[in-house]
C-alpha cells in the first residue's frame, strides 16, 4: 500500500520509513562477522566519543505500532536472568582494545520500557556496569520511561543513579486513542509522573508525541499539543507514526481484516499534524531543532546522545537485537531471546551481523543524520572527509531544490525548507549509493 504525491514521490504506508543509520540493515550480514569484529573492537580505538547503549526490552504491553524486539511474557526470572546477562555482556566487550579505559560520553537505556525494572533491579544493574566503567563523567545519562510504570520513589532512585535526561512515553493524552493503539499508560499516570519528575528536579525532562496514532483526528492532535505545552517539558519529539512489516497495524494491513485500516492518517495529514505542532510550540517559545525536536531553551537543552551518534561516535550496544557502531563497522546483536542468552552464557559476544563501512558511506551516513537537523555546514565535512558535500550531492541538492524543498545551498551553509525537514526521512534515500536504493531498508 503507497501514497503517490503530486511530485511522484511513492510513500510506503507499510515499512520503514525513519532513516536510522547508514547502509541499510539489510545489506548488514554475518558472511564477514569474524573478520569484522576484529577490525572493530581490536584495533586502537578510534578519536571518537564513546557512548553506551542498553536495551532493555520488556513491556507490560506490546503497542500496535511497535517493530521493537520486546517481551510481554517475560516473569521476575526471567528479567533477573537478561540483566545479568546484560552485565555478563558488557564485561565481554568493556576489556577489548578499542574500547578499554575509555570514559563514556554518554549513556542511553531505552527499550522496551526501562521504567518497568523495579528500583532493586536498577540499582544493582547500574552498580554492575559501572563497577569497570563508571558513568561519572558522561555528559549525558538518558533513560525512556512509560508513566504507568513511574512510582515517585522509582523516579527518586532513577535520579539516584545519575540520569540527566529523562524520556516519557506519553505518545497521546486521550485514553480511547491510547486503547486503540494498544498503549498501557493512561492520562491520568502521564499527569502524575511528570508530577513526579520535575519534583526531583531532573536537569531535562522529554515527552514523546505520535502524529497519526489509530483513533487520531484533527480536534484530538490540537489538543494534544495544547497539554504538552501546557506542561512546559524541556523538549517535545514528535514522530510521524511508521508501519514497519512487523508490526499488528502492518500484519492487519496486509491480510486486509480491516480493523485498523479505515483509521490509519495519510502521510500527508501526519505531516500536517507536525508542521502545526512546531508552530504552536514556536508560538510558545520553543525553538525547532530537528524534524522531531522542539525544545524550550537550546542554550540548555541539549541531546548527546543523538547529537554524538550523528557526528561519527562509537557506540557500544547491550542487549538482544541491538545494534552499535565502533572503528567504522556496523554490529547488531543477536535478535532473539535464546541466541542472544547462549552466546553469552557460552562467554561469547552475542554478535549476529556486521557491516565494515566504506569512508564514503560514512561520509554519506552523517550527511543524512545531520540533515535531520534541518541544515548542515559543509566546512565541517571538508575538514573531516576532505569532500565537498555541495559538490559530491550535487545533482541530489538540485533534485531537492527542483521539488521546493531546499531554502540555502552555499559551501557555509545547506538548509531544508520547513516543508523538507518534514519529509526529510523521505529525501534521505536519494544520497544513497546506487546499491543502496531500492533495497528493504531493514
């Protein structure tokens, strides 16, 4: 099922549509995994930052619209037993030789839903993975919340343990579309999380927004952003909802049962939905930093993570199904339950596929990051690629400006225009190596 716009662009309404990293996962594979481990993790370590990334990927419920490796049916042992798993891990990978002795930029647990370990698991997670490698001089700590897991007390030890930017789940504030959607929070939780969070004086707090949820309609998205304003979070991210194959949405789709399909927004109603989000959130202050961020005060609200990964850091990544990047070469983890824990068990990295990148791949992976910011500064690729990307992308700057949607293309600076940046993960594809078009993105 696509959508054709007026300008011919085809837009997939099932599969992947957000532009994460750079060749596509599915060229990624396991034919050179050995090969490519050692050319990553022991070599000296390159003069990147460092960050870490821990999946956790249990859930009290799994949302219609997630593609994320996680569990619903997992019982206390069973989580006990992946956390150790997760420290077993990191012990595997903290001692090889790109990553030994370097201090963490940044740390980001995401999910799944992290919220949902209890603060005794917490706890003795962190004391484990810092006992080698401690967080204190990271200058980001993030950690994703959903906020029918949120206890003040839970949120007390979470601030315990160092996080500096906490991420709340909130998606919507109407509990029918949140039903529909297969969402475990309900409004009245996000209220008294939030509560909770600036009580504790978190240095950053975000909420998650979905545009195009099942359910959604003009009068609701409008009074969602109403209620995100009015709670005054640091930063907002708004994403422009994807079906990737895997997900129940997708799966309904395609067997055409027709349970969601009569409720599910054109891309370009989604679009619109942003657009008029990012102009009530720049009515009320706030400043638009990427196609998905708008936050309050850019001299103070900042994101590391995001910002590192999009300049070329290393990333290493714990946990099943995830996936890092370190001395150029893409790794992804096992993705299942039990390779993932008998690779470890074994005293094996739980690795499962690879990709070793090109200098021109990475030239044009942070070309296509970075223009998610809405703009780019060639010099900077000048001097770290010695290319110049006006020239390199020529023909694709041309194509974007013949469809309206380039505002500047100097050698100082290239922008989208507000239009572009909202179908930026659209554009991306055109900067890709001939091999690379066309190819399931996952």
């Amino acid at each position: 099922m696509t959508e054709i716009t007026a300008t011919g662009l085809i837009e997939p309404d099932i599969g992947s549509y957000f532009v994460a990293n750079y060749p596509p996962f599915s060229v990624w594979s396991s034919d050179r995994l050995e090969a490519d481990v050692a050319h990553a993790l022991d070599r000296p370590p390159a003069r990147v930052p460092l960050g870490l990334y821990l999946h956790i990927p249990f859930c009290r419920k799994r949302c219609h619209f997630c593609y994320f490796r996680v569990y619903t049916d997992k019982n206390a042992r069973d989580v006990e037993t992946y956390l150790d798993l997760l420290a077993r891990e990191w012990d595997l990978l903290a001692g090889r030789r790109a990553l030994a002795g370097r201090s963490l930029d940044f740390v980001y647990v995401g999910g799944g839903t992290p919220s949902f370990l209890s603060t005794t698991q917490l706890t003795s997670l962190v004391t484990r993975l810092t006992a080698s490698s401690p967080w204190t001089s990271a200058a980001e700590i993030t950690f994703e919340c959903e906020p029918g897991t949120i206890t003040e007390a839970k949120l007390e030890v979470i601030r315990g343990l160092g996080v500096t930017r906490l991420s709340l789940g909130v998606e919507n504030f109407d509990d029918e579309i949140l039903e529909l959607n297969g969402r475990a929070h309900r409004s009245p939780e996000i209220g008294r999380s939030y509560a909770y969070a600036r009580g504790l004086d978190f240095p950053q707090i975000n909420i998650d927004l979905i545009a195009g949820m099942l359910g959604e309609t003009d009068a609701n998205w409008r009074d969602t952003i109403r209620r995100a304003i009015d709670l005054a979070p640091d930063s907002v991210t708004i994403y422009q909802m994807e079906l990737p194959y895997n997900t129940t949405i997708s799966g309904d789709l395609l067997r055409g049962t027709g349970q969601f399909a009569h409720k599910v927004a054109p891309w370009d109603t989604r679009r619109r939905w942003v657009e008029e989000a990012f102009a009530a959130l720049e009515s009320a202050g706030y400043t638009i930093g990427s196609a998905y961020t708008a936050v309050r005060n850019p001299e103070t609200t900042t994101f590391v993570y995001r910002d590192r990964l999009w300049e070329g850091a290393d990333l290493a990544a714990l946990g099943v199904a995830s996936f890092g990047h370190v001395n150029g070469v893409h790794l992804q983890n096992l993705d299942t339950w039990e390779a993932y824990a008998a690779a470890v068990g074994a005293g094996r990295l739980p690795l499962g596929r690879s990709y070793r990148t090109t200098a021109d791949e990475r030239l044009i992976r942070e070309v296509i990051l970075q223009l998610k910011r809405g703009a780019i500064r060639p010099g900077r690729f000048q001097e770290k690629f010695g290319v110049d990307v006006t020239e390199r992308f020529a023909a694709v700057w041309e194509s974007i400006d013949q469809d309206g949607w380039l505002a500047e293309c100097t050698r100082e600076r290239v922008a989208l225009t507000r239009a572009g940046l909202l179908r930026v993960d659209m554009l991306l594809h055109r900067f890709f190596l001939p091999e690379h078009r066309g190819v399931r993105y996952t």
